[in-house]
C-alpha cells in the first residue's frame, strides 16, 4: 500500500517560543522585536518570509544592556531560531551613536559592585546571552549602527556576519574600567585576528575603526552613512589618514591635528543615512533566502563550532572569577566611570594602585579612597 493517508496526524502548529512578549519593549530601555518582510533585487517585499531583528533601545546610555534587555536578547534570538517563517536575524540597535557599549555601568556600580553573587547570577543570564546567538538555528547578522565597545563587541562577536557603518569603531574597556574581556574576546578574537593583534585589542582598549577591523577581517563590510544632499562621504576621521597600497585605498587611522577638528565638526553637522548599510544587509538576506535552510544552517553550524567551542570552554570559569572581581577591582573601576560627572575623571588613579600595592597594602576602604579620584570644588 503506497496511500500513507491511514495514519494518524495531528494537525496544527506547535508554539515552542519559550516566552511571549513579556521581555520586548518599546520603551527605553529595552528590546524591540520586529520581523520584516525579505526584499527581492527590486526591493519587493516577498510574501511570507521575513528576517527577525532584534534591536537594542538605550540610545541614551549607548545602548549598553541592563538586566532585562539581557533577557530581551534571549527571547528574540529564541523567537527568531523557533519561527520557520524567519530566514535570518538581524542584531542591531537604536540611534546613530552606538550598536552597544555593554553592560550598564550604572546597573554595575550601583548594584552588582560589592555583590559578586549577584553578579554571578546576573552572568549566567549573559552567558545565555551569547548562547542565544550562538545556538540561533538561522544565520544572525549583527547591524553595527556605531560604537561596538566591550561587551557589545562580545555579543557582536558572537554573530556570524557584522556590517557595519564606516563611523563605527570597536575595542574593549575592561582592563581600563576593571574587568577583563572575558564575555567572548578572550575566546573569539584568536580566532578572528592574529594572535598579537587579537593580544593588543584584547588589553590595551585601544579602539579600531570599521575599515582597520574590515582590512583585518574582523568585519565583513562598512559602508558610510553620512549623506549631505546625493553625496556620500566617508568618515573623515579615517578618510584624512587613508593611503594607496596597489593603487587600493587603505584606511588607517586619524591622527590629531587641525583635520581631526573638522573631521569631528563635519561628523557633527552631516545627517546619517543607513540606506547603504541596510541595502547589503538586504542582499545578505536574499542570498541566505534562496539557499536550502537546511544546508543553510548546517554550514553556519559547521563553522560557529569553532567559535563555540572555546566559548565553552571558558565561560563557566569566567563566571566565577568575574563574580569575585565584582569586590575589588571591577568595584572601582566601574564606579569610577559612574562617577565621572562628580570627579571629572571616568578612570582611578593607577599610579597610586600600583603604589599601595607595592606596599602591600590591605584592600580596604582606605586603599580604595586612594586610588579614586576626588569630587570637583
């Protein structure tokens, strides 16, 4: 018999979204969840078949994730991995100044310092984090609309394509502001970088501009987004130290100097336009759409175990230890950047740190008033 109608089915889609809309939010701060229609060459939306983005909403702390939006991201990329009508996901932010800076550092002085369970608690959710992404069963894109910095560089990371706007730039702060870029850098950048480049970004918080980390190959693509009238220009920060290699432009990074203050100025006063930007956002989707998903996201699969394997290596043991770190250094460095309105100074002094430890000193109040700057007259 080749009529397989006898057997018994259930009809019906199965819900498998862990969560409803209790974790999207379109007031700030929050996250957005939006699915968007796929757009074909002509920019047709087709019928049916969407991309999900998952969009950070703090522009007024460069989007830098409190508690919840944690909890946001985990949803949408859950949503997006469980909805077959989704091809990709697309991981971006509000505004035009930052894709996200990282964890809120006015939830982590005020809060999480001097609170190191807490914090642990707080970083299995960022370990989820980074796990939503890396286990989303579609490709994720990340969007960079700005600043990706810290931990937004980690959570970035994690995707598997980034394109980014040409006034981006990307680095870490941990070892400036008291922690370590142990939420992804640590495991992602050896292999996304040589080794002493990966070194140097990972500890000096040095930041790179989108065409440094394109040349190197940490990003796919940026593309400007300032716009005066039908003219394009490039980011002038980088533009006025561009050289040719080949009869190729190569772009360095700005030095200072009387062009830097116009760069700054012209940046200032050009609107931004991220029509480019979201026209190869767009191709990628349709390149994704008119791929076997399957195959698709086997292959995607195939090479994130590379990343995802170190990743997991690491992330339990990273948990502890920046839970501990929560009483002593992150304790000052994150307060100190909390504090930078009252004492001018977003750092402590480490001069004075490398001094009371030489004398051994006890890790107590005292040394603690020492090293942080003091409030203004």
């Amino acid at each position: 018999m080749s009529d397989l109608s006898w057997l018994p089915r259930e009809s019906g889609r199965k819900n498998h979204y862990l969560w409803d809309e209790e974790h999207f939010s379109s007031e700030a701060p929050g996250v957005i969840f939006e699915k968007k229609p796929i757009l074909d060459p002509s920019g047709n939306p087709v019928e049916g078949v969407y991309s999900a983005w998952i969009i950070l909403n703090n522009p007024r702390q460069y989007n830098s994730y409190t508690t919840e939006m944690v909890k946001g991201v985990i949803a949408g990329f859950q949503r997006a991995s469980a909805d077959n009508s989704v091809v990709a996901a697309v991981f971006t932010a509000v505004g035009d100044k930052a894709f996200c800076t990282g964890g809120n550092t006015k939830e982590y002085a005020e809060y999480y310092s001097k609170r190191p369970n807490e914090y642990g608690i707080y970083m299995d959710l960022f370990n989820g984090m980074v796990d939503s992404i890396l286990n989303c069963k579609k490709p994720t894109i990340c969007r960079v609309n700005g600043m990706r910095v810290a931990g937004g560089q980690e959570i970035g990371m994690a995707c598997d394509l980034t394109l980014a706007s040409d006034l981006a730039i990307f680095g870490q702060a941990g070892p400036k502001h008291g922690s370590a870029p142990d939420g992804g850098s640590t495991d992602f950048l050896p292999w996304m970088l040589p080794m002493e480049l990966a070194m140097w970004n990972c500890v000096s918080c040095e930041m790179w501009s989108a065409y440094k980390m394109q040349r190197l190959g940490l990003i796919s693509k940026c593309v400007p987004v300032l716009k005066d009238g039908d003219k394009w220009i490039r980011n002038p920060l980088v533009y006025t130290d561009s050289y040719v290699v080949d009869g190729e432009i190569v772009y360095g990074e700005f030095k200072g100097g009387q062009d830097v203050k116009q760069a700054r100025q012209i940046i200032k006063d050009t609107p931004t336009d991220f029509t480019l930007l979201d026209k190869e956002v767009g191709k990628i989707l349709w390149t994704f759409t008119n791929l076997f998903p399957g195959c698709l996201i086997k292959s995607v699969d195939g090479v994130r175990m590379k990343k995802k394997f170190f990743w997991d290596q690491a992330k339990i043991i990273n948990r502890h230890w920046l839970a501990a770190n929560m009483n002593g250094e992150a304790f000052l460095g994150f307060n100190a950047f909390n504090t930078k309105k009252i004492t001018g100074k977003d750092t402590i002094d480490f001069i004075e740190f490398r001094r009371q430890m030489a004398e051994s000193a006890t890790f107590d109040n005292e040394f603690m008033a020492a090293v942080l700057a003091k409030p203004q007259e």
